[in-house]
C-alpha cells in the first residue's frame, strides 16, 4: 500500500468510525435513534465526502438555521440545505439524499468534514428546527425533499439531464437505500436515466438488508438487484460497503451511462452488540438502564 493511498484511507475511515460513535453517543443522550443505518452507510458517506464528491467549499452557516416559516407566506424565507454541499456551479458536483430518515447520519458526516458545527446537532428533532429527524429541503446538507422514500432519484434523473444539456462538468451523486427499490417510481425512474444517457448520475446505495419491519425479502427488490439494474440499461456493480478500496474503485468508475454501486453493507457494523435485535433493527431505543449501560459500555470501547 502506497504512502498515498495509506493516507486518504486512514482518513476516510477516521471520519466513519467517527460517524458511528457520534450517532451512538446521541442515541444514548436522547434514547433513541437510527442507528443500524449508521452503522451501515458510516463507509459510504465518508467516501463520498472525503474521497469521491467533488464539492465547493459550504455556503452556508456553521450553526443550522431556525425554520423560518412556508416561503410566500409572511416572515416566510426560503433557503436550502444544499448550501452545506457548496455552491450549485456547474464544476462542482451536486449530492442528492434520498433516503431521509438517514437524516442524522447525514448530519453527523457534515460535522465530521467541518461543514456543519458539533453543537447543530443538539437541534435534531427539536420544534422550529432545520435539523429535523426527517430531512426535509431546509435540512443541512439535504437540497431536495424526497418523500417517504422513492422520488429523490427521478429528482436527481431531471437535474443531471438539465446540466447534461447546459454542458456542466460536475457529476450528480445520489445516495439511496436497498428498501426504496421496493418502489415503482424508482425503476421509473432507472429507465428513464438510462435512456437519456446520464453518463455523469452517479448513484450509490445502502444495500443493509433493512426496513422498518424486518428484513427485506431480496426477491421483493429484484435478485440479484445488480440484474435487474442492468437490464434497464445502466451500470451497476456490487461490492462490500466497508470496504474502502473496493468502494473506491466502484464510485470512482466512470461508465457512458447512469452507474449504480450497490454497496452490501452491515448493519451492525462497529456494534456487534446491536445484533442482538435482529431482525428489528431500524431504530434503537433502550428498554431497561440495564441495557442502556450495555451500550455505554460498547460506546466508552469506541473512544479508546
């Protein structure tokens, strides 16, 4: 391993088990949490901010703005969680978050790269906040709002076609999740980017095996949904999502058509104690001060 690559891993993988530890230790604050999903994207977003995604420097506050009101209304201001990705300029790459209830894992990476301030966070979930549990367009780091799950990728499909045409440099990246290939809109949507040729759509997805009832049924998505991917016409390749040189060659492939990297992940990764909800896994709150003990414990073995 080169002194190079030696170097970019060290930090891609710092700033995920930085992420992983940031998301327990607010899940233990405020019992409770998303926390299978950081366990298992906690690679993918620190590749994408670290290592992938060509962005420009933030545009917006450290500290998250208070929600101002329904824009056209009176007080009513618009502004948008996409500023934390830096300016819309057409060499800069655009990131689109589908899967909203990821939102704290968002927010923890932004923190993480110096985006977002480490104090932003104490207004997860709070009345009046931008930092919603539910990331919507306000949200740092989110630009558009995608719905319960499905609609962020026919968004992200309209603005690659719209800079394809203006002849932008800058890639669209969309980060998904393997339950939201449960949806028709987004089949609807891989074959309409793939018939128009999105070379520069990069789509990068959370494939945890995870819904919020269990586990998903792997016939239910497609199998095997790199298959299915290619049969619309796109490019898709599987690789093992903590695995950074393997993320590293597939997201930074770059196919004449729409690349779809379905990342097979863990989803209890770094936290092997939380395996012992399977197969519930979505959300994590404790049930006795027994329990939340046991994760303190996992928690203080982190920081060492």
């Amino acid at each position: 391993m080169s002194g190079e690559s030696g170097s970019w891993k060290m930090e891609t993988q710092a700033v995920a088990d930085a992420i992983r530890r940031r998301v327990l230790d607010h899940v233990l604050r405020n019992n409770g949490g998303y926390m299978s999903q950081a366990c298992s994207s906690a690679e993918i977003f620190a590749m994408l901010y670290t290592r992938v995604m060509k962005l420009g420097p933030s545009v917006a506050p450290m500290a998250p703005r208070r929600f101002g009101g329904v824009p056209g209304k009176p007080g009513g201001e618009f502004f948008n969680g996409g500023e934390y990705n830096g300016p819309k300029e057409p060499q800069y790459d655009r990131f689109i978050f589908s899967p909203s209830h990821y939102a704290l894992v968002l927010y923890t990476a932004l923190i993480e790269v110096g985006r977002l301030a480490e104090s932003g966070l104490e207004e997860f979930n709070q009345d009046g906040s931008t930092v919603e549990m539910i990331g919507a367009e306000h949200s740092p780091g989110v630009e558009t709002t995608t719905g319960s799950l499905g609609q962020a990728l026919s968004q992200a499909g309209g603005i690659a076609l719209a800079r394809k045409q203006r002849g932008d440099s800058g890639s669209v990246w969309v980060f998904m999740s393997d339950g939201e290939f449960q949806e028709g809109q987004t089949w609807e949507a891989i074959d309409a980017v793939a018939r128009f040729g999105l070379d520069k759509l990069k789509v990068v997805i959370d494939a945890n095996g995870q819904q919020c009832d269990g586990c998903i049924d792997e016939g239910e998505v497609g199998d095997p949904l790199i298959s299915r991917i290619r049969a619309y016409g796109a490019s898709a390749v599987e690789v093992d999502g903590h695995d950074l040189d393997a993320l590293d060659r597939a997201m930074t492939a770059r196919p004449d058509r729409p690349h779809f990297v379905v990342a097979r992940t863990n989803p209890v990764q770094g936290l092997e104690l939380f395996g012992e909800r399977a197969p519930l896994l979505h959300y994590l709150r404790f049930t006795s001060e027994e329990e939340r003990a046991r994760y303190q414990a996992a928690y203080e073995e982190m920081v060492v």
